[in-house]
C-alpha cells in the first residue's frame, strides 16, 4: 500500500522550542487552529493515546502499575502512561517517564512506527530538527491520520461550545460541561476556553484533543432564561447556570426560551421564541402528544427543562409522561420544553394486550357503568361496552388518542384497569394506557408480588421498596413513547389489579407516603424472590454490560442475610463448598430455591464457537454472583459477561431445590453457583433466585417471623436508610 507522508514544515516546529518565552496570554483567544505555536507534552499524548486504544474502564481498573520516579500513581495523568507503558508504545527511561517534556519530532517518529505496524503512515522531515518539539497542532494531525487508517479507534468530529471548564460532584470530576453534554478532560482544558465554540476530537465521551476554535462568539441554543434585567441575565444551559451582563429585550415571563449569543460573559444579541403551548404531555415518539390529542411534530436536538425538583435538562425523555409542560416552536416544530411539575402521586401504566405484548390489535371495552369516551372534542357515551379495532376505530378517534372514563372499574380485553384509560393509537394497533393514584396502584402490585401469607409485616415491607420504586420508574420514564410511565410487567413491577387483596390493601394504606429515603432521596428499592444468603452489589449486576462495575450506593451494596461471616469468594473450592452446603444460620434456609443444583453435559451450553471443550468462572463480584464466565470451544472462547448472558447461557436445565422438588428451566435461576468438573458432565451447585439486589422477598418474610417490623426490615436491606413519610 501507498504510504501516506505527513510533511511538517521546520519552521512551525522550529520556534516552539521548551526554552522559548510564553506569549502574553490576550483575554479572548484566537480563532482558527488549535496550537500552532504550542508545544504537546508527553504526558498529554499519552492521554490521547492510551483513550485511543482502550476503554476508561479498563485503563482505570488495571491491576499491572508502572513506577516512575517523576510521576505519581495519584497523578491524573498516571492512568494513561501506564496504559501506554504496559501496552509498549510508549516508554520512559532512567526510571523516569518525563511527562512534561514535549514531544519531540523524533519521538513522535517511533510512536506512529509503534502504532501503525503496517507502516502506512510515517513523518519525512529533515534531521535538523528531530529533536524539536512537535506541535500540539500537527500531532492532532497525526492522530487523524492513524484513526482513519484503523491504527487507533475511531476518533470523530464534534463542536460544541464549553460552559464549564471544571465540573465536579460528589461521583465524578475531570469533567467539562457543553452544550452537547459531559465529557472527561482531565482538566487539560483552559479555563479561558469557557464560553468558546471549539472543534474537538471526542472518543465516547472523552474529549481527546482540540482540533480548533471556531468562534469566541457562539450562541448558546435554546437557553432556559431564569432571569432578565436591566443589566445582567441569568440562564441555565447545558446543565449550567451563567449571569450574562446585558439584558434580553422580551416580553416574556420568565423562565423562557431563547437563543443567546454571547462573547466572553456578555450578550451580544438574542432570540426569545414566542410559540408556545401549554397542557399536559402523554407521550412523545414520532409526535409529541397532548391530553388534548393536539400532536405536533419534533425538531431535532429536542431539549426539555425540569424546573419541579430545581433545574436540570436533557433530551425529550426528560419529559414525564402526565405532566404539565410548556413547549416552544421553531419552524413550526416542537424543539423545546419547561416542565414545571409533574403529579408524583399518580401514575401511568401501560396495559399489555392479552399475549403479553405493549400493542393491542384491537380492543373490548365494557363496565358495569356507563362509559365516557372522549376524542378531542367529540364525545360519546356507551353503555356497558364498545369495541375498537384497527379496520375501523370503532368510529371513535377524532386525532391519535381517545380518553374513556366510568364511575365504575373498566375491563379491556376481559382484564380490570381502573376507572381511566387513554387508548392511543400506534403503527400496528394501539397502546393502552391505565392512569391511577400510586397507593391504587401499589394495591395491584403488592400481592401480585408476594403472597398474601407472608404476613402483614412483611407485606408493608414489599409495599414500602414498591412504593418506593414505583417512584424512580415514574421519573425513568422508560415507556414514555408508548403513552405511560411503567408497564404492567416484569420489566417494572408486575401489576394486576384482579389480584388485590385485602392482606395488600392494608399493607399499603398502613404505609401511606412512606418511601425509603437515603441522604434525603427516594432510592430505587430494587428486590427479588430468594438470596443465597449473601446479597450482590448492583454494580457488579447492573454493570453496563461490561468486567467494569457501576457504582454501588450504600443502600444496594452486598451483605450477608444471616448470622455468618462471608466466605473468600476469590477461591473457587470456597465458593464450591459454600454452594454445595445448606447454611444453618442463613435467614432463608427452609426455602426451596435457597440451594439448587443441576447436572449437564458440555454441549449443554448454547455456543457459537463450536463443541465447549470447558467453562470457568472468571469474574466474581463480593457476593460471590458470577460476573463472567469463558467457554472454551474448538473455534475459539466465548466470553459471557454480565448477568443476562450468564444466566441465559444453557439451554434447557432440570433444577433440583433444597426440598427436594426439581424445576425445568431454561434459564439459570441466578449467577450465584459453582461448577464441579467430572469428565464431560459439569455440576452446578447454586442458590438464590433472582439478581441478587436489595430485598430479598424471602428474606424479608424470614425476618418477619422472627418477629421484626417492616421499618426494622427495610433497615436491614436497604444500608443507611430511613423511611420516612412524603407528603
């Protein structure tokens, strides 16, 4: 192949020598290309590199250090000339690495040679000068070049205008702000780049060099205006609050919408926009929908405000599914929204049809009261029934979603949903949508969750950790294009209203406006059936697909649920023998899922590397859960990562339980087991069921039996908090 020559001219490189003076720094600077006269130092090429080649996880988490004498592991930049230490590309010597020497032509030189090992790619210059720093400039260049080649991950283009050049909070740091969102720096931006239009090179969400300054004077899209007077003008953009000097000429109350342009910290000119509707949203795919069945379509780069709970923004999922909005137009398409509130005691929940799925194909509606239905301005009354399906409407819909009320409980499709429904229209069918009070709600769910036998304590425990999660799903708002908040299954928390039962009724109205509180925040009060005596940390379940783990909150951490110390789960005869054993002192002994074993061959496995020839437990997380597992096949390994893929790795499995009983599965009942090798039949011995998180539903029956109450309970799942009662 050609190779591609990067000729850098010796005067540019010439002049940017260490020794050479600093240019006074002007208070606005300069438009055009980033650093021509600036030198790039070592340490900041390994930065770009070492993102270059590897995930932030796993540069992060690397067990292997490298010792330098001038730098610290507690350096921000430490991380990455380890990653491109240990990786060979770059190195030190003398037991130095020198990061802040600038990168010579020379240098830079062997870098591309040991990162492009085709060879494509190489620097012809003249031997005068390879002992010149290279500039900051030309190696951006340079990491173009080896991008586009394949040499290094895919680098793109992105410009945005810098908000916050030193963002920080009680999780993360190193972090700009922009109008386009987070993204790590590791404080290598300037300070005096704040409120400048630049063109960067992003990986992910790690900015990893500047390619140029656009502009010093950007504007500043779609700004919520907080305040506005005579001489100074507060907005929130990006996340971030700014006091602009000037004043924006508008009639408008504020908060409002509009466009700023700015330069430095003073406003050159604006746009307030003047079309606005107000009114509750029910839900946003291709249109944004109105309770009024007013839909309009949506701009790009949609931006939605919450201002309920102070102020944040995001994208249009921001918008909460029954809450009250204000939303702007531009060209005649919905780009921007206030949300000023939304009715944290209500709650929308998508109905599946009778096959279990979000779209119905067609609808029976029937009460034993008259039913109201309501489409725009059209209204109808029927008594008793109506029917709707895709050929016809039903001669109903006015627009895409009709409202249907009743003194009485509604049935859709034979199936109870409550006394208001919204019906809207979908490309194959239509979605059904049942908005209720939360306690209503909880009533639907409690026992559908946990026998009505456990006990009223342990029932205002679920009740508690439902209500309490009902609350985050609210704000989650994972089903806003299909018209609700949750749905009625799994995914969420499985609610049927004709499984209501006076145990649960009690359970919820004796724990009304409590939630589960942690540093004064509802925590999302995950649970699942049955532990194997230790819980799991949500980071090491939850963990985004990846060996990395999430953070863990306190409240999810991993803990034993019984009066025993934790066995060394790093060693997998401990964790053998911990599995294969029945745990007197774990509260959940006498239940059936508390240990289970199965036997299967190798080929038990679903594989796509052909016949497995083994399978190891590579990863562990603190509660003994398997975080990973490698299969060892005659075309190569597969690696499963993450509970889902461990869980679904077999195909179909005869489970035997504690007492005796044997389920067929097609699924591991959870990721906390051991595997005993005997020629081609593995063993696997296991407990639990379920992933691992928060309340253990089994657990907390247990407690209750030993004559704990539902606060004591919550206290003993949910690490540091309280619970306490939200009006």
């Amino acid at each position: 192949m050609k190779k591609i020559i990067l000729i850098f001219i010796a005067i540019i490189l010439c002049g940017c020598a260490k020794g050479d003076e600093p240019k006074e720094e002007a208070a606005l600077p300069e438009v055009g290309a980033y650093g021509e006269a600036l030198p790039i130092t070592r340490g900041e090429v390994s930065r770009m590199i070492a993102l270059c080649m590897y995930d932030i996880g796993e540069i992060i988490s690397s067990d292997e250090k490298a010792e330098f004498s001038d730098i610290s592991p507690d350096d921000d930049l430490y991380k990455y000339i380890n990653a491109v230490c240990l990786a060979g590309v770059m190195l030190g010597g003398d037991g130095k690495f020198r990061p802040n020497d600038y990168l010579t032509v020379r240098e830079a030189s062997f870098l591309i040679d040991a990162i492009d090992k085709s060879g494509r790619l190489s620097i012809e210059t003249d031997e005068k000068i390879l002992t010149s720093p290279i500039s900051y400039y030309k190696w951006i260049e340079i990491m173009d070049k080896l991008s586009q080649a394949g040499s290094l991950a895919e680098i793109k283009t992105a410009s945005m205008t810098i908000l916050l050049t030193e963002y920080k909070n009680s999780e993360i740091e190193n972090y700009i702000i922009t109008d386009s969102g987070l993204y790590r720096t590791d404080g290598f931006i300037s300070g005096g780049l704040e409120n400048c239009g630049c063109e960067f090179m992003v990986k992910d969400n790690c900015i990893i060099g500047i390619k140029s300054i656009a502009t010093v004077e950007p504007t500043l899209q779609k700004c919520l205006v907080l305040k506005s007077g005579r001489e100074k003008t507060e907005i929130y953009a990006g996340g971030v609050k700014k006091e602009l000097t000037g004043a924006i000429a508008c009639s408008l109350e504020c908060p409002y919408i509009a466009d700023i342009q700015i330069k430095g910290e003073a406003i050159e000119s604006s746009s307030p926009y003047t079309q606005e509707k107000s009114g509750k949203i029910i839900m946003a795919d291709d249109v944004l929908l109105f309770d009024d069945d007013y839909s309009y379509n949506i701009g790009e780069g949609f931006t939605a405000y919450q201002t309920f709970d102070g102020i944040s923004c995001g994208s249009i999922r921001k918008i909460i599914s029954g809450s009250n909005a204000r939303v702007f137009f531009k060209d005649n398409k919905a780009v921007c929204a206030i949300c000023d509130e939304v009715p944290k005691d209500k709650i929308r929940v998508v109905m599946t049809s009778p096959d279990g799925e979000l779209i119905n194909k067609s609808i029976t509606l029937s009460s034993d009261k008259e039913i109201n239905i309501k489409s725009g301005e059209s209204e109808q009354i029927k008594a008793g029934s109506a029917e709707i399906n895709t050929s016809t409407d039903g001669g109903f819909f006015r627009g895409k979603k009709l409202t249907a009320t009743s003194d009485g409980d509604i049935t859709v499709n034979g199936n109870a949903c409550g006394g208001h429904i919204d019906i809207i229209k979908a490309k194959e069918g239509y979605y059904v949508v049942s908005e209720l009070g939360i306690d209503e709600y909880l009533y639907g769910v409690v026992c559908g969750e946990m026998p009505a036998s456990y006990g009223v304590e342990a029932l205002k425990a679920q009740a508690l950790a439902a209500r309490s999660y009902a609350y985050n799903q609210l704000f989650s708002n994972k089903r806003l294009e299909c018209g609700g908040n949750i749905d009625n299954t799994v995914a969420f928390q499985v609610y049927n209203p004709g499984s209501v039962c006076p145990e649960a009724t009690e359970a919820v109205d004796k724990t009304k406006g409590e939630y589960i509180v942690y540093d004064d925040n509802v925590i999302n009060a995950n649970f699942y059936s049955t532990s194997c005596g230790i819980g799991a940390n949500s980071g090491e379940i939850w963990s985004d697909g990846g060996l990395y783990p999430s953070s863990t909150p306190e409240y999810l951490s991993s803990g034993v649920i019984g009066d025993f110390e934790r066995p060394d789960f790093s060693d997998e005869a401990k964790a053998l023998s911990f599995f294969k054993l029945k745990n007197d002192k774990a509260y959940e002994k006498d239940f059936p899922y508390f240990r289970w074993s199965f036997s299967m061959p190798l080929d038990g496995f679903k594989s796509t590397v052909g016949s497995i020839i083994s399978a190891t437990v590579t990863k562990r997380g603190e509660g003994g859960n398997v975080m990973s597992m490698t299969l060892e096949g005659e075309d190569g390994d597969l690696e499963l990562i993450g509970e889902n893929a461990v869980r679904n790795s077999v195909k179909s499995i005869t489970v035997k339980l504690s007492d005796g009983t044997t389920r067929e599965m097609t699924s591991l009942p959870s990721t906390f087991f051991a595997i005993e090798k005997n020629g081609d039949m593995l063993y696997f011995y296991g407990g639990g069921f379920g992933h691992g998180v928060g309340m253990s539903q089994n657990g907390a029956k247990a407690l209750a039996d030993m004559g704990m109450n539902y606060k004591d309970i919550i206290k003993s799942f949910f690490k540091g908090c309280e619970v306490e009662k939200i009006a």
